[in-house]
C-alpha cells in the first residue's frame, strides 16, 4: 500500500515521500510553498526520480559506480535508502494524519461557523416572515374592509339610481298631472262661461217673464174691475 502511494505523489508531484515528509511536518502556510518549490526544483526529473537520486550528488554516484567495492557499497546504501523509506512513509502517513486531524478540525469549525451564520439567517428569515405574515393579515383586513366599503358603495349607488328613477317618474306624473288639470281647469272655465251665459239668458227670459206676468195680472185686475163694474150695474 505504501509503494503505490509513493508512486502515486512520486508521480504526482515529481518528488519521493522523503523530500515531502519535512513539508508536510512544517506548518499549514508554508506547505503549499515547500510543495510548489519542490515541483519546480525537480519538475525536470518527473517520475523517474530514486531517493537516492536526491540524497546524493551526482559525483558521489559515479565515484560509487566506478569504485571495485561498488556492489557491496550499492547494496549498503540500498539498505539504509530502503529503511529510510519506511521512516520517511511513516513519517508521510503520521503528517497526513495530522494534516487530516487538522482540516476535520478546521471543516468541523467552518461548519459550526456556517451553522450559527445559517441560524441567525434562519431567525432573520423567520421574523421577516413573521413581519410579511402580520403585513400581509392588515392588508387582508384592509382588502375586506375595501370590497365591504365597495359593496356599501354598489348598494348605495344602486338605491340612488332608484330614487333618481322613481323622482323622474313622479315628475313626469306631476307634469301629466299638471296637463291634466290645465285641461280640466280650462274646460270647467269654459263650462262655467256656457254656464254663465246660460244664467244670464235664463235671467233675462225671467225677467221678461216676469214682466208679461205683471202685465196680465194688470190686465186681469182691470178686467175683473170691470166685470165688477158690470155686476153692479146689472143689479141695480
């Protein structure tokens, strides 16, 4: 497992596990730093780069290549590169750890920090629902009085409609009325016109009546004065 982690930053990052164990103990702000150099230093040696190609000059290396002893030299310094890559992994695994330590603690505080952020939004949230309820209650309330006040309006204006058209309709029997009374005043004017002529001549032919009634009665008295006149003379 540690081999094809090795593997895997040695060719991620160009560098073996024991040039990165020293960064990753160093603090979290120069990490980034130590990494970003390193893969600049050894950028040119990609993923073919040995542990004992940083840990050893390259003139050392030829001297120990052309050396008679080479194999058992070789062999000893496999050996010391072999445990020094099991430190080095240890070493890897145990700054991961704490690196990993670190960030679970710091995502747990920017969760605690984002939770309290999101309950103070949330408590915000809900008084200005609260706020809109209550706004939104009056304005109900205004919306009833309104159609109420609308509907007395409609009803008002329905009932002076009525009265308007119940006065017109008084005025127009008025007027007829009126008409009719001009008329009958004019024909009983009339009527009491034929009427008084009639009097008059009614009058009039009683008083000529009247008149030829006084003449008989005249008439008559001289007559029976005479037949008197007469009466007496035959008795004697």
């Amino acid at each position: 497992m540690f081999a094809n982690l090795k593997n895997k930053i040695r060719e991620e990052t160009g560098s073996d596990i024991a040039k990165l164990a020293p960064i990753l103990n160093s603090p979290p702000n120069t990490q980034t730093k130590g990494l970003g150099g390193s893969s600049n230093r050894h950028s040119n040696y990609g993923s073919t780069s040995s542990l004992s190609s940083f840990t050893e000059p390259d003139g050392a290396k030829e001297d120990t290549l052309s050396d008679g002893k080479g194999s058992c030299g070789s062999a000893g310094r496999m050996g010391v590169s072999g445990r020094g890559d099991r430190r080095g992994e240890e070493e890897w695994v145990r700054a991961l750890e704490r690196r990993d330590t670190e960030w679970r603690r710091k995502l747990e505080e920017q969760e605690s920090e984002f939770n309290t952020k999101l309950e103070e939004k949330e408590s915000e949230w809900s008084r200005s629902l609260d706020l809109l309820t209550s706004e939104k209650a009056v304005l109900e309330e205004e919306k009833r009085d309104v159609v109420r006040q609308k509907l007395a309006l409609e009803e008002a204006l329905k009932e002076a409609k009525e009265y308007k058209k119940k006065a017109i309709q008084y005025q127009e029997d008025m007027d007829q009325l009126e008409g009719f009374q001009t008329q009958e005043m004019a024909k009983i004017k009339h009527l009491l016109l034929v009427k008084e002529q009639e009097l008059e001549e009614k009058v009039q032919q009683l008083k000529e009546s009247e008149s030829r009634a006084e003449s008989l009665r005249i008439e008559l008295r001289n007559h029976a004065q005479q037949l008197n006149d007469l009466q007496i003379m035959l008795l004697h």
